[in-house]
C-alpha cells in the first residue's frame, strides 16, 4: 500500500511491534492503542484491523471506540478466525477470547453503529485440515496443546507452519487459492471457512 503511494500508519502498543514495522519499512509508525488519546475522533478514513478483534476482551466497546475513530463515512475492514468448533490451544497461546460466526459479528457491527457494505467466510479449503488436524488431533491425544510445548516444540510447530511451501503442496494451496478469489470477487456467498472478512462503513 505504501509503495502504491497510499498515506498509511502503523498503530501497534507495543515498542517491539513498533520497531519491527520500521524494520519492514514503514515510514509511519505510532506506538499506542485506539483507547487512548494517540488518535483523534473523527480523523481516520480507513482502518485495517487483520485478526486483531479476537484479541480484545471487551470486541463490543472496541467496535464503539474504533466508530468513533472513524471520519465521517469511514471504513473499517476486519478479518477474524471463524467457528468456535475450530477452537484448539493454538487459540489460547495466541491469546484470543473467542471465534466467530458470520450472522454474529454482523450483529455486533450493526449495534456499534456500523453498516456492513460486505461480510464473507473465507480460507474454506482449511476449515477441514484446521477441524481433523489441530483440533481432532489434540482432542485424540495425538498432538500436545500448545502450553504443554517445549520451547523446542513450539519451535518446530511454528516452523512447520509458517515455512514456505513448494512442490504439489504450494501447487494446490495456489489453485485453491486462485479458486475462491475468484468466487469472492464474483460477489458469490462462501458458506464456511476458518476466517471471516467484512468491510463496514460509518453511518
């Protein structure tokens, strides 16, 4: 966004957070929280908030403070994990209070004062691997909860995740992925994923 000439700030509350932003290269920086005084009412056009609402005990007086944030038609796009049936210890450790449902977030935008302009489930191909693997799994026995880890395994686990893919499995994650783009730039209603995307805009 920055490199397409889009004015844009990162808000993180932590220093670290802040500094590793600067380190990827962003001109913009803040260090602070939306509760606070660090932003005016009013003066944001746009806000980015990508699986952060899950993070925030109280998501409805956030919904409120982030409304108030917001100029005048404003827009608000927000991603969240999907489906409480998805919950595993990787939750817990990541520090989440809850996943949601699509009909309930809608709710809980609207009673913060927002319209929402798109909602959609997205990520419908890892719904499965998510529900059998990290969840069945750890259910079964067969895969340790996340804060019974060795340093050692956490390691490894996170390394298992976040590594590049390649091969046929980079092969058919991009396939996937290139089919529901598609469908959700078609407009198309997706019926489960393991995420949710909304776009909301100030009334």
């Amino acid at each position: 966004m920055q490199q397409k000439g889009c004015r844009i700030a990162l808000l993180e509350p932590t220093l670290t957070a802040c500094q590793n932003g600067k380190r990827r290269g962003l001109r913009t920086v803040v260090c602070g929280t939306l509760e606070k005084d660090t932003v005016k009412d009013g003066s944001i056009e746009q806000l980015l908030l990508l699986d952060v609402l899950e993070h925030i005990e109280d998501d409805a007086q956030f919904l409120r403070t982030v409304y108030e944030k917001l100029a005048p038609d404003g827009k608000l796009l927000l991603t969240v994990p999907a489906f409480q049936a998805l919950w595993s210890s990787e939750d817990t450790a990541a520090g989440h209070y809850r996943r949601y449902r699509l009909e309930g977030l809608r709710r809980l935008a609207q009673a913060s004062g927002f319209s929402v302009e798109y909602a959609n489930y997205f990520m419908e191909f890892l719904f499965l691997p998510i529900l059998f693997v990290r969840v069945g799994l750890e259910r079964l026995g067969l895969l340790k909860p996340a804060g019974e880890r060795t340093s050692a395994e956490r390691k490894e686990v996170a390394e298992k995740q976040f590594k590049e893919r390649g091969g046929v499995t980079r092969f058919a994650l991009d396939v996937l992925e290139r089919i529901e783009l598609g469908r959700l730039l078609r407009g198309r209603r997706v019926r489960f994923g393991s995420s949710i995307i909304c776009v909301l805009r100030k009334g």
